[in-house]
C-alpha cells in the first residue's frame, strides 16, 4: 500500500486523498481472498475510513483469522463493496529449523512467543530479540526475506534458540490492551515476563540468555537486565543519551538523508526542538503544541503512535544510567548509513560501560548498512532505496558471541 498523494489523485482522476493505493496483492492472503487488486483504493473496512498505511495496519491488526469484514474499494472510478473473511497467516515453516508458536502470561495479558530452534539440541543459549519502538508484529511468514527473519535464522542455524518477543496488544497476543496505549515499564515489563517463561523450557541453557535489542529494543535491554539474570546484549540502532538530545542529533543526519541545506537543515533542528520541548517538557497535547506552532503537527505526529505515558516514561530516563548497572558483555553496534540513529550514542554506552566495568563492552560500526540492518552506501540510499539484508550483521553477532 502507500498514501494517495496530489499526483495520484491527480492521474487517477480520484475526487480526494481519502483512502490508500493497492500497490500489488500477495498470493494466497486476504487481500487476494476479498478479490483486491492492483490499482484500487482501500476507502474503509468494516464501515472505518484508512487514510494511512500505518491506519489500516493498526485497525487489521486488531482481528483475528476467521473474523468476517466489509470493505469499500475504488476500482476504475467506480466504488465498489463487499465482504469477506480475514485469513490467518501460515506458520514459517524450515526444513532445518524448528518453529514453535506459543506464548505466556505476563502483565499485559497473554503474550506471544515466537522461536526458532535447531534441531535436534537440547540445552542451548537462548537468545531473545526485542524490536523498535513501533507496534509491529515479528510475525512475518509471508516474507521470510526480511531483515530480523533472516538474522534470527541464521543464529539458529549457528545452534542458539532465538525468541521473537512480540509486542502486547499485537499479533495473537490476547486480552491485551491494543499496543498503542500501553506504557514504556508495561511493555517493558511484558518482556521481563517472557524470559522468566523461556528460562524453563528444557532446551534452554537459562545462564546463557542474550538480548538482541533493536532500536529502542536496545534501550529497554539494560532495564530487562536488571530484573533477569542476562549473559550478554547486543544493541544495534540504538539510543545513548537523553531523548531530546537524540532528537537533535538525529534531526541533523535526517537533514543529510534528505540532502536539504545545512542552513535548512538548522532550521529544521531549532524548530522540531522548540516543538519537542512544548510536548515534553510544558507537556501539551500535539494538537496544542501544533496550535501554538504549525510545524509541530507534522513533526510530533510520530508521538501519537504510542500512548502519552510511553513517551513521558522514555523522556524521563537516564539511558547511560540505565547501562551504568549491567554487569555482563555488550556488543554495540550502528550500521555506517543508519541516519535513525547516531554513531556517537552506541559510543557514549560503551565507554559508560567500560567506565564501570571495564572491558565489558564492544562497538562496532558495519559498513554500507542502514537502520533496518539493510544494505546502504549512503544516508540517502537508505532514504530512498536500501537494498536487501547484510549477512555481516550476523556474522559480527557470532563472532562475538564466540568470544564473550
């Protein structure tokens, strides 16, 4: 899917920007099932508008496989509705590779847990993988190229357990609030619960648990450390220092991405603080803040994706305090093209680290490689077109790992 913009509405003659574009249908998916094709218009789902991509995801993501549904498509400029049946995805299925789906109770609800686990093996290290800040599911079976997909595999092929730790409120997890309203120490929380869990299976070695934490997995690694008894984390893509000073950091490698003009590029930085200092510190809604300044509705409306709580609980902490007690190996890593992130906060952890325990910690940069551990030569590659998954990425996890 993506967004209808002018240029679209313009040269598919549509009378607004409601609704979303169809770029193409996998096979054997719901959207194949309801009859959807190429070039239609997604208007509504049961009687709900989708202006958005991310807004049709979050409202699909709240039903389940066998849940019936209405839709309204524009096809040939003619508005079309039907009904049909939203079909579960299939389970990943490896020849090599053992898939098991199950979950647990945690403070959340019901949450699920997806694992990868060699064959045949029995005591092995476990390692867990926490995602970014979105709420997205790690459940994929559709698309087994994508980047944490083909990590986690390789690992597993390398004789670890590896655990998706899915998001509360996404997915199949169950009597779950939906995840954009659950707070930072909720999910936080969640993943705590699902260590406790995965520590008693029997192919489990429970002294040797690593977290790979992506992204703001990465910030909640040290915290879910605190409460478990964790070997090792590997953090890539993630954040060091204090929110607000991350946001401008990275507002500035943005700039880059997007090849604006240094003196743009400042601009954009003054006001997108000015803006983060309205929600953050005088605590205004992002209606507010976008009252008081325009420019703040776009630049705030990323806020909006998570609940209030979530945002005020990341602001409050102290990243490098955080790490200050984390006792074991740490591997940090930032991929060269990653403009999500800065290099200088992997660097600010590692040297908190070895200040209080010296040797302990690891940074690495990986060449040609962007957020989404992809590859990409170059901030705007990985704007525009980064490639397919680097290898190397795991490739430096198990030499590491090999070593810790």
């Amino acid at each position: 899917m993506e967004q209808i913009t002018e240029d679209v509405k313009r040269i598919m003659e549509l009378s607004s920007l409601k609704g979303v574009l169809i770029k193409g249908v996998i096979s054997n998916t719901t959207a194949t099932q309801a009859g959807f094709k190429k070039g239609d218009v997604l208007l509504k789902i049961n009687g709900k508008e989708v202006n958005t991509t991310t807004e049709t995801m979050k409202l699909i993501s709240t039903y389940k496989g066998g849940d019936e549904f209405t839709y309204e498509i524009i096809r040939d400029k003619k508005i079309i509705q039907g009904k049909s049946v939203f079909k579960a995805l299939p389970f990943e299925e490896y020849t090599d590779i053992d898939m098991q789906y199950t979950a647990t109770e945690t403070v959340n609800g019901i949450q699920r847990i997806i694992l990868s686990k060699p064959k045949n093996k029995v005591k092995v290290p476990a390692i867990v993988f926490i995602g970014g800040i979105g709420c997205y599911s790690l459940d994929t079976p559709l698309d087994t190229n994508k980047s944490e997909t083909k990590l986690l595999n390789t690992l597993t092929r390398a004789g670890y357990v590896c655990i998706r730790a899915e998001k509360p409120g996404v997915g199949d997890n169950m009597n779950c609030k939906p995840c954009n309203e659950i707070s930072f120490n909720e999910e936080l929380n969640g993943y705590v619960n699902v260590i406790k869990a995965i520590k008693k299976y029997d192919y489990v070695d429970s002294n040797q648990i690593y977290i790979i934490g992506h992204s703001m997995g990465g910030v909640m690694a040290p915290l879910i450390a605190k409460q478990s008894n964790i070997k090792g984390i590997i953090a890539y893509g993630t954040i060091g220092s204090n929110f607000i000073e991350y946001l401008a950091k990275t507002r500035r490698t943005i700039g880059e991405a997007y090849k604006w003009n240094p003196d743009e590029t400042d601009a954009y930085i003054k006001e997108y603080c000015e803006c983060a200092f309205y929600y953050f510190v005088e605590k205004m809604t992002t209606s507010e803040a976008a009252a008081k300044k325009e420019t703040c509705k776009d630049y705030l409306s990323i806020f909006d994706y998570r609940s209030r709580k979530y945002n005020n609980e990341l602001y409050e902490l102290n990243i490098p305090g955080a790490w200050k007690s984390f006792a074991g190996k740490a591997l940090l890593m930032w991929g060269e093209s990653d403009y999500i992130s800065s290099k200088e906060d992997h660097q600010i952890i590692t040297q908190t680290i070895n200040t209080y325990h010296p040797g302990n910690a690891e940074f690495v940069t990986v060449k040609a490689t962007e957020h989404g551990m992809k590859d990409a030569i170059t901030f705007q590659q990985a704007q525009t077109a980064p490639g397919s998954y680097n290898p190397v990425v795991a490739a430096q996890i198990l030499q590491w790992l090999a070593q810790s």
